[in-house]
C-alpha cells in the first residue's frame, strides 16, 4: 500500500517507516526537514518536505493511508489543530484512512480514571503538560467524526525507543508486560499498526498495545 | 470596528449585519453568493464571495471581529470543521476576535440535563439530529480553546426572525420570555452580539439571550 508518514523522521515516525518498508509497502515521509529524511531514509521513500499546517487534499488523496506520527515542538495545541485539519479534508472520501497516535493520557487505570486525571493532579501546573491534555482531546475529537475512515492508537505509560519483539492488544486499558511494567517499544507499536493497516479490526476506534 | 461576519445573507447574518451598521460599523459579508449580498446590502457592505473553507488568514487578519453565522446545508459537520480552521487560523493572534452564534442544543434545562438530551430522545434517527449534535460538539470544542479571543453566544430553544425589542442575558441555561416561552428573535440575538464586541465581558465563554 501507499503510506504517508507524517513526522517520519521522529523517534515514533522511524519505527514506522522502518516497518512499513519491511513489509513492502511504498513510504512517503512527510518531514519538516528534507536532507535529515535524505539522510535517514533509503532511496525507495518518497520525501514530502512541507510544514503540516501547509499540506493540501492534492498531497494526500493518493495515499491508500496517512499516519500522523507528528509531535509538537511544546505546543500541544497543535495535535488538536492538525487532527481537525486531517479529518475536514478527509470527509466522505473513501480514502486515505486516518491513523493517528496518540498519547497514552487517555488510558483508563484500573480504578475507571484516566492517566490524565493523574498527571493533571500531580503536575497541573507545569506547561509540558499541555501536551497530554490535548492529546487527550483530540481523542475525544475523534470519537465524533463518523465519516471518516480513522484508526487511533495509544503507545503505555512508557514508551520507550526499542525494537519489534512481541506484543499484545487491549481497548482503552492500561496494561503491562510480564514484568508488571506499563510500557510499549517504538518497534511494536508500529508493527501493530502495520497489522491494523493490513488487516482493519479497529475502524473508528482507538486502541492500544502493550509489549508481552 | 471592521467585522466581517460569515453566512451574512442568512437569517441571523442579515440580522447581524443590520445592528453592526445601525452602530457604525464597517461590515465585510462574507458570502457564498456575491449577487445576492449585493441585492441584500448596501453598497457601504464590503462584500468577500468565498467558500468558507477556502478562507485564508489574509482574508481574516486585518478584521476586529469576525462573527461566524455559517448555515451548514444538513452537513452538521461542517460547523464543527469551520469552527477548527478559524481557531486554528486564530491561534496565538491578538486580533480578529472569533464570535461563534452556536446553536440552543447545549443548553441545560431545569432538571440539568441538556436540550440536545431532550432532543436525542425524541429524535435519535432523524437526519437532522446531526446539525443540534455537532453544534453541541463545537462548543465543546471551543472550550479546550485558550489561546484564541473567542466568544459564543446559544439563542434559545424558539429562534425566530423579528425585530430588536428588549431581552436579557443568561448563561447556560434554557430562559424563558414573559409569557413561559423559550424564544429570542434575530434581532435581539444581533443586538446581544453586538453590546458583547463593544464592551467584552464573556471571553472565552458561551452565553445566551432572552426576549424579554
């Protein structure tokens, strides 16, 4: 399939561009910065070197799915704003799909709150915060577009930069590895993205992965 | 004031362009269909013939106010979908002031519930539903919006065409007229529209109008 990958030069956007082509799929990378992605990619990925805010219908209708891999340099508005973008121009088109990552604020903990509520309690204060909340919101954003094709997915508590080892699926839980940890690789969580493009079970639906 | 208002030659646009220049205000209508505002208005109107989603930041930047009254055609998504490109577009700038005219949906009755509780009870299946529906969702929206100067404003359950005469103001709650009768007319909505851009008291907040 075609992919677009937006921010595929980041920490989550490189595991996915990585597995993406593993499985013989045709990558574009959309990056801000062209001669790092010259640099990081293979000569089989098609760059797309523009700012996000400035991409149009004409850069994505031809993409069979997007992936918004971006992250926001402290202003986490902008996950909120580029969601919304992506959705308005994706209305009623049969494709590219929408996949988003989010964060992992939006879990529930096993006593029916979020991490949210937690981190909201325990650094309300500090400005990186924003970022989860919003996050946060784009996720509840999303559960109101009903004609769009989007899938979203949310890495653990941790999410750490790591290979493709194993892994498992849960809904809207957070969950933990054989040694009790909330936590999730870069390269599992874009293989279980991999899976979902290639095998849809989650449409309009988020979910969430965990490594074993 | 420069105010440019969207959907001008609609119900509530054309009342709103009434009281803007009954004040002295200088309006941009910000239209669909640039005959019929020029039939409509007079030739003091700066008349800007565009798609609402096709709007840049320069056609906006240089305005005080920009009140959007756009009048989706049974696509109730739309509102949701204008409302984040004026935001986004907005973000972070000192002017124009984005004034949002929402619908009554989100209002909350005497026993606490919501009109659009009401109205998805009574009317969950029918295609309308979905205008109330997304109205609802972009006050949501607005209120994760704290970097924008933005105000809304809900008419009441009854919005009916008719004159200013007098009213007050309310907050969030469903209101009633002198004779038990949740209604407002455009006049007296454009009226309360314009005494919040000449003297602000709602930033960042929804509020609402009763005929008295």
């Amino acid at each position: 399939m075609k992919i677009g990958i937006i921010g595929a030069t980041g920490r989550t956007g490189s595991a996915l561009v990585q597995e993406a082509q593993a499985r013989g799929h045709e990558v574009t990378a959309i990056v801000r910065n062209r001669t790092k992605a010259e640099q990081q990619f293979s000569a089989a990925t098609t760059i797309l070197a523009k700012d996000v805010f400035a991409l149009t219908w004409d850069d994505l209708k031809d993409l069979d799915v997007v992936i918004n891999a971006f992250a926001s340099r402290g202003d986490g508005y902008q996950h909120l704003d580029l969601a919304a973008k992506l959705v308005t121009m994706a209305r009623n088109q049969p494709q590219p799909r929408l996949f988003f990552i989010l964060g992992a604020a939006s879990l529930k903990q096993a006593d029916g709150t979020t991490l949210l509520a937690s981190i909201l309690k325990a650094a309300a204060n500090e400005p990186w915060v924003d970022t989860p909340l919003q996050q946060a919101h784009e996720y509840e954003y999303l559960q109101w577009i009903h004609n769009v094709n989007w899938t979203a997915i949310s890495p653990q508590r941790d999410f750490v930069p790591g290979p493709k080892t194993s892994y498992h699926l849960g809904k809207d839980q957070v969950m933990f590895n054989s040694e009790g940890q909330s936590t999730v690789t870069t390269g599992n969580l874009a293989s279980a993205v991999l899976d979902e493009i290639e095998h849809p079970t989650h449409p309009r639906e988020r979910f969430t992965v965990v490594d074993n």
